[in-house]
C-alpha cells in the first residue's frame, strides 16, 4: 500500500498554519477584510516556504461558501474541492513544462470564460520563471486587464527572471527562510502525531539541513521514520554535515590558516563524489555574505539566511581582517574562472586554499597585505598580557640641510624657499593626532620594506599621485610623522598638498594601522648642483669654458 509523504499530508489549510509566513498571511487576511484584492499576485521565495500553499489558501478564501473570508472553514464542497485538487475553478500550471506562447494564448482563452462554480476562477502559475518572453508578451495585455472574475497567483524562486512589465502589474510578497528552531519545533510535533521517536538532537540536524524549507525537512524526516526511529546517528549518516555546517567549517580552517583542515575537507568532498565547482561557488556565496555582515551594519535582504545563519555569519566575521576576506574572494573566484577555462577543479580549488592561508606563498599585494596584518596579530596577541607602554613622542625629524655652497645657484634658492614654506603650510592644514599606540609596532626599516604596497593603495586611488611617487622614498618615520623624499622641490609642494597628503596617510592608515602626519624633503642630491654648473648663471662667463667645466671635454680645434 502506497502511503502519503508526510509532506502533502501537513500541508497548511489555512493562513494560521503557514509557517513563519506572518507578514504575507495577515497582509493577505486584511486585504480580504477590507475587500481590497489584487487581480494579480507574486510569491517569490526559496523552494519548500509556502508559496503554493499560501496560493491555495486564498483561493480558498475567496470562493469559500462563508466567504470572502480570511479563515475558509476547509468543509464546504469549494474548499474541500480546492484541497483535494479537483476544482475546476483553480487551475494549477506548471510553467516549467507549460510556458510557451502556445500554451499562453490557450490560457487566454479560457480565462475569458466564466467560473463553472466557484466565485473566482484561479490561475496559479508555478515556476513563473520559466514562461518565456514570447509567452510573457502574449500574456502582458491579459495580466493587466484580466476579466472581472479572473485572479493570477504567480509564484517564482527566481523573480528577478520575470519580465519587470509583469512584476509592476502584480502584487510582490518575499516569502523569508523559515528560522530552524520553528522547523524542529514543527518536527516534533509532526513526529508525535505520526507516533514516530525522535531525538531532539535529530530533529535539530535535519531542520539546519532543510536550510530554511519545511518541505525538504518533512522529505528527510519521512525517509528516516522508515527505520522505526530517528536518531542522531542516523541523522548523521543520512546527511553527512549540512551544506551550511560545512561552509563554516570550511571558512573556519581559512580563517585560523589551517592549511591541512581545509584541504582534507576537499579531499572529502572528492570522495563522496561532490562537484568542487558548485562546492568554489558556494564559498564564494559565503564569503561575500561574511563581508557584507562585517561592513554593512543592516544587511537586511543581502543575505537570504535565516536568523540563526546571520548570527552565524556575525560570530565568523570577526576572526577576519577585512583584507583577508577580500584576497580569499578573489582566490575562489580566481579559481571558479580557471575551472571555466578546462583546469583541474581539484588543484584550483586547492591553489586557491594555499593562497588563503600560507600568504606567503603569493606576491600579490592583497597577499602582502594579509601578512602584515598577519603580524600585527601575533604581536597583538604577545602584548595582551602587558600594559601597552605609551608611544614615544619625538620631536620631529629635523629638515635636512644642503651642504654649503660658496655660490649657491639660483634654482637652489627657489628649491629651499619653496620646500620649506610647504611642510610649514601642511602642519598649519593638519595637526598632529594623539600618539597611536600601533606606532609602536612599526619601524622606519618596516615602513620603507612595505612601501610599494602602500604606493599600491595609493594607485588604486590616484594614478597621478602614484607616478608622482615613483621615484620617492621614505627618508624618516618616528611614530607619527613620515616624511617622504622626492627630488625636486615642485615635486615636495605637491606630496604636502592637503588632498595628496590625505591620500598617502590613508594608505599607511590602510596597511599598518596608523594616520601619520606626512611632510616631503627635497633630496640632497637633488639640490647640489653640478660642479661647474653654477657658472651659467654668471652672464660674463664665457660660453665654452662652462661646457668644459661642466662636461669636462676637451675642445677639439680643427
């Protein structure tokens, strides 16, 4: 004897029975109060939270014999048609299998067509998605004006796929991923109407495994029951670790570097035959909402998981940097496009771990980034335990001054009456800040081996200041001044501009914690002028002799 899934014996009745649905079932229940119904509706949401379901329901509603109503009292001939399937007024179409242009024009024509006995006549329209855009068109003019006595239900997993000119003629309702502790509380009650024995624990697993869908809950705890009881055990061997609990794993061993985790969870993967290529896409997803919970205060619709993930995803987003979340998005993503390009998905998948948790395995900049804060971190964590000592308040580093010339040339002068006034004019702009406790975990020898990363960022957001930059060095770093030699005095105006000189505290501040104030010098071998040189400035000087002094050539006469 066949029996009923048990997911089609518990399908709701009325609105009360929908599962964490509140907002779309009371929004619905006023609307028919107050006679105020839509000739057409979207239900979109993830597979297994209500939608057809909900769609009956209001069917039901409205062609109740109480009704319109509400609450449908589920024993008229209507309602009882309506949930035995069997009403000829309440059409359920599989769009997957029914969305050609076709099979549109034909539900045109029946829909001008009275009901044969109910109210309303129905139309409920599964896997919208999947009607076609000829089949759109053909059914735009009818979605807009249907017949008086015509209502349209669609419902959809993908409603970004449904034209917009049909979305703006329809009412929207987002069913949510029901929470995980309603699942295991509707579980057990199903359980002990269906005299099945349970463990809590059980029941716990296959709700998070459910990923928010009841159907698919009700699916896995039928296939147990068929054992005689549920046990964690079975639980456990019949779902393996839940595609959730897995992603967390996962991201945990990428998190704390643990190299060998991470690759062992693959080569579990590859062992019961999983695709690394959905498994690289599915990182991804969770990675970018690992950022999106570190960086968005109210991610809100960002992220489709249920409450218990998001806590999840917020207790994870600590143990990472917001610059290693961002070098392990691009290694995966790195990795999903050489997979599309014919490589072995085992060894991208893998490259990509490496890169994420030995960053010195990479030269990449995002690399050299993560090492550096990698650092910080562990010397964070060895001064835990001690009173961090107040930074050092140097003076700061004096000017250099240029070797004394007897005969200073002209252009000399100007590059030392405009350099000077230059620092002056930033430090009157920005203040010093407060001594940064950071500074002191950074040295100048630090400072000038990580200078092309911060020229990196630098470039990421002037190119003009980062070709400015090239031939720049850092001539001095004390805690809270950085001062930056360049080689020409023009050069030195520019770097202490207020915009410039944000730009390039923003970079340090980016890679080493810290927002120093920042000044420019004039190289010293910039401003000694080449011996002989200063001859040409002399206007009586005869024109062969300074070339002679200065190049030091002989003439040749012929």
């Amino acid at each position: 004897m066949t029996s009923i899934a048990l997911y089609r014996r518990y399908r709701p009745q009325s609105f009360e029975d929908v599962l964490g649905q509140e907002h779309v079932t009371e929004t619905l229940q006023t609307s028919i109060r107050e006679g105020r119904i839509g000739h057409a509706y979207l239900f979109s949401g993830s597979r297994g939270t209500g939608k057809t379901s909900t769609a009956r329901i209001l069917a039901k509603a409205l062609n109740c014999e109480k009704g319109p109503t509400p609450n449908p009292c589920n024993v008229c001939d209507t309602c009882v048609a309506i949930t035995e399937g069997s009403s000829l007024d309440v059409i359920e179409i599989d769009a997957a299998s029914h969305g050609g242009v076709d099979d549109v024009r034909e539900l045109r024509e029946n829909a001008l067509l009275a009901p044969a006995i109910a109210r309303k006549k129905i139309y409920i329209v599964d896997e919208a998605h999947m009607v076609s855009t000829q089949g759109w068109n053909a059914f735009l003019k009818t979605v807009e004006e249907p017949p008086e006595h015509v209502i349209f239900v669609f419902a959809t997993t993908e409603p970004h796929r449904v034209l917009p000119t049909i979305l703006s003629r329809c009412q929207r309702f987002d069913f949510r991923r029901i929470s995980s502790a309603t699942i295991a509380e509707h579980l057990a009650r199903v359980a002990k109407e269906e005299g099945i024995e349970a463990d809590e624990g059980a029941l716990q697993l296959i709700a998070r495994s459910a990923e928010g869908g009841v159907r698919d809950a009700l699916s896995t705890l039928d296939q147990l029951a068929a054992a005689g009881s549920v046990t964690v055990q079975d639980a456990a061997r019949l779902l393996g670790s839940s595609t959730g609990d897995l992603m967390f794993e996962f991201a945990d061993a990428l998190a704390t570097g643990d190299t060998g985790a991470a690759v062992q969870r693959i080569a579990q993967l590859v062992e019961e035959g999983h695709d690394l290529r959905v498994f690289a896409r599915q990182v991804v997803e969770h990675l970018r909402a690992l950022l999106l919970t570190k960086h968005v205060a109210e991610p809100g619709d960002l992220i489709d998981a249920t409450d218990e993930t998001r806590a999840r995803l917020a207790a994870q987003a600590d143990g990472f940097s917001g610059a290693k979340l961002l070098h392990a998005l691009r290694a995966f993503v790195d990795a999903m496009s050489e997979m599309r390009q014919q490589a072995a998905p085992r060894l991208s998948v893998e490259l990509a771990v490496v890169r994420v948790t030995m960053p010195e395995a990479d030269d990449s900049a995002a690399s050299a980034i993560a090492r550096i804060e990698r650092l910080e971190r562990v010397l964070e964590v060895q001064r835990s335990g001690e009173q961090p000592p107040p930074a050092a308040t140097k003076a700061p580093a004096p000017e250099p001054v240029a070797k004394p010339e007897p005969t200073p040339s002209k252009s000399t002068k100007r590059a030392k009456t405009t350099t000077k006034p230059a620092a002056e004019k930033a430090e009157e702009k920005k203040a010093p800040p407060e001594p940064n406790t950071a500074a002191g975990l950074v040295d100048l020898e630090m400072v000038r081996r990580s200078w092309p990363v911060v020229l990196e960022e630098v470039r990421q957001k002037s190119r003009k200041l980062h070709a400015l930059l090239g031939d720049a060095g850092v001539q001095s770093f004390d805690g809270r001044v950085i001062t930056v030699e360049v080689r020409f005095a023009i050069h030195g105006d520019m770097v202490t501009e207020q915009k410039n000189a944000a730009l390039i505290a923003d970079a340090v501040q980016s890679v080493f914690g810290i927002s120093p104030v920042v000044r420019a010098v004039v190289s010293a071998r910039a401003e000694e002028p080449a011996e002989g040189l200063d001859a040409i400035d002399d206007t009586s000087a005869d024109p062969l002799d300074v070339l002679k002094s200065g190049f030091g050539d002989d003439i040749v006469e012929e």
